[in-house]
C-alpha cells in the first residue's frame, strides 16, 4: 500500500513539475512585455504568486531520503557543476550578447534563474539539520520573515531567497504526512478554479501586487518598509502563496500520461530556455507586442519551446554535459590509471 501510495505521488508531482515549467516559461515571456501590456502584467503576477513556492515544494518532495552518502554527494555535485557550467555560459552569453541592464557577472551573484540551482544546493543542506529540529516549519517561516530585516538580503549567493522559500521545500519534503490530499483536491478544485480566476481578474482590473515581495529576494527596506513590524507584510505574501499554491495544486490531475513523462525532463527545459527567451529580448521581438492575440501568438511559442526541451531527443543531447554521472567519471579515471 506505501508503494502504491508513493507510485501515486510521484506521477502526481511530475504533472505538477512539467506544468510548472511551462509556467516559467509563460512567465519569463511576459516579463518583457509587463510594463507597457495590462494582459501580460495580470497574467504575469498571478502566475509570481505561486509559481516559485511550488516549485520548491517539488524539489523538496523529490529530495527524500537525503543524507550525505554517496548518492547524496552526487545530487550535490551535479547541482554545484550546473550552476558554475550556467552562471558561466549565461555571464558570457550576457556579455557578448544579451547585454541585459543591471547585471553584476560574478560567480556570488547568481543570473537571472539560476539562484534557484544555488538555493536548491543550501536547501539540501538545510535540509540535514532542520529535520532533527522540532517544528521545522515553523522555524523556517520565522528565519524567513527574519532574513527580511537584513539590510544588506539580496542576490548575493541566493541567501535572502534560500531561506524566504525554505518553508516550502519543508512542505513538500513533509508532504508524505497529507495522505487525503488526493480526495482533498478533488473536493476544493471548483473552488480554486474561481479563486485563481478571481485573483487574475482582479490583476487585470488594476490590483497591483509590488513582485519585490513574490520574489524573496530584497530586504524590507529595499521594499520601501522601515517600521519594525515589516515582517508583517512578508507573513502575509506567505499566507497569499500557500493559498495560490493550493489552489493551483487542485487542478493538476493525479493520472499517469504524456505529461509524466515530460515533468522527468524539466531541469534541460529550465537550464536552456533562457539563451531563447533572452536572445529574442535581445533581439527586440517584445517591443511592439500589445494586443491579447499578440501576447497569445507569443505563449504558443513558449509551449512549442517547451514542448521541444521536453523530447528524448532533448534530453539524450543534454543529459551527458547537463547532468553527468561524476561516480562513473570517476570509475573511469581508475581505470584508466
């Protein structure tokens, strides 16, 4: 029955992962397009609601068991060699290419997305001492709330987002223990259909939310907040994140299909977009983009990238540079000694 259960479990959170990519993707195409288009702002907030907690909370599902062991080490040392090969290659792509405003090229400053392979390192690490903790959660969210108050929180090495997300890679390290979700979801989908609607409506009638706090990645000061209650505010985007993630989880089915198959490759789709999306910046395809089917002609795109970075074909490509097996790089250099 335990087997059966975590079957389920694992298909479940590899739709939820491929749909999530997709969403980074949608996302990142609309972020050019947010200052000027009221249909891409709206559709871009609502997605910064909660499309980054519950990614998180995949990864933490996915992480257990984890212990330092040999198996351990190899997940660290894939994620370490993915951010210096990523922070190399987009540093010098940014460089000779993209030239992007406001980029620091240094290895303590992740760029653009890959704070989340750096953050995703920390919480692993995190990880070994919070579960001996009692209340773990509970401890996270206040250090989340706390980091806040650190003038100096910011991109530098992913910190301030390591420990305002940290909650969440909790939960979903914890989600063994909800064992009615599957009936639960089922039970409040309607429900989360129309508060995400709502919530997207309300974007779009001009509700405006400041993505400093959906991001987690700026001190309260940074945000305009000096009083010493700020904290406040961060307890609140928590509470409108876990509603939005809870929402957004009602809807993704618990059925094994095409897009189970998709969610195992979505590390090739997350490491490589963003040398698409940005060259298209770079190359000024957003500037004129103000219509709704517009905006719509350029999501399609983004499925159709998606979709691409998604094949075997994509991922037999990737998989030896992206994702090497260092245990049998290391059987090979003793064998050739």
């Amino acid at each position: 029955m335990a087997t059966e259960r975590k079957h389920e479990l694992n298909v479940y959170f590899l739709n939820v992962k491929f749909v999530l990519i997709l969403l980074v993707v949608t996302a990142n195409l609309l972020e050019p397009m947010i200052g000027g288009n009221l249909y891409a702002n709206a559709g871009y907030e609502a997605i910064y609601t909660f499309h980054i907690p519950v990614f998180v909370l995949v990864m933490g599902y996915f992480s257990k068991p984890f212990k330092l062991d040999s198996e351990g080490l190899k997940v660290m040392s894939t994620l370490l060699y993915q951010y210096i090969l990523f922070q190399t290659l987009y540093s010098a792509a940014d460089y000779l290419l993209f030239r992007a405003a406001g980029v620091v090229h240094s290895f303590f400053i992740p760029y653009s997305m890959l704070w989340f392979v750096l953050s995703h390192l920390f919480w692993r690490l995190l990880l070994l001492l919070f579960v001996r903790l009692p209340h773990p959660i509970v401890l996270a969210v206040l250090l989340g709330i706390a980091v806040g108050y650190w003038p100096d929180a910011g991109g530098w090495m992913s910190i301030s987002r390591t420990f305002v997300f940290f909650p969440f890679f909790l939960a979903g390290y914890s989600i063994r223990l909800f064992k009615d979700w599957t009936a639960l979801s089922r039970l409040i989908r309607p429900f989360a259909v129309i508060a995400l609607a709502a919530l997207t409506t309300a974007l779009w009638m001009g509700v405006r939310i400041d993505p400093g706090w959906l991001y987690g990645n700026t001190s309260y000061s940074a945000l305009g907040h000096t009083e010493w209650y700020a904290g406040v505010f961060r307890a609140g985007t928590y509470l409108l994140q876990s509603a939005a993630a809870v929402c957004f989880l009602a809807l993704i089915t618990w059925r094994a299909g095409r897009i189970t198959e998709w969610g195992k490759r979505t590390v090739y789709v997350f490491l490589l977009q963003g040398f698409v999306i940005k060259s298209c910046i770079a190359l000024g395809l957003f500037y004129r983009i103000e219509t709704p089917l517009e905006v719509a002609f350029i999501l399609l795109g983004g499925v159709m990238l998606t979709l691409l970075l998604s094949t075997r074909r994509a991922s037999a490509l990737g998989k030896p540079w992206i994702e090497p097996d260092f245990r049998l790089l290391n059987r090979t250099a003793l064998a050739k000694k």
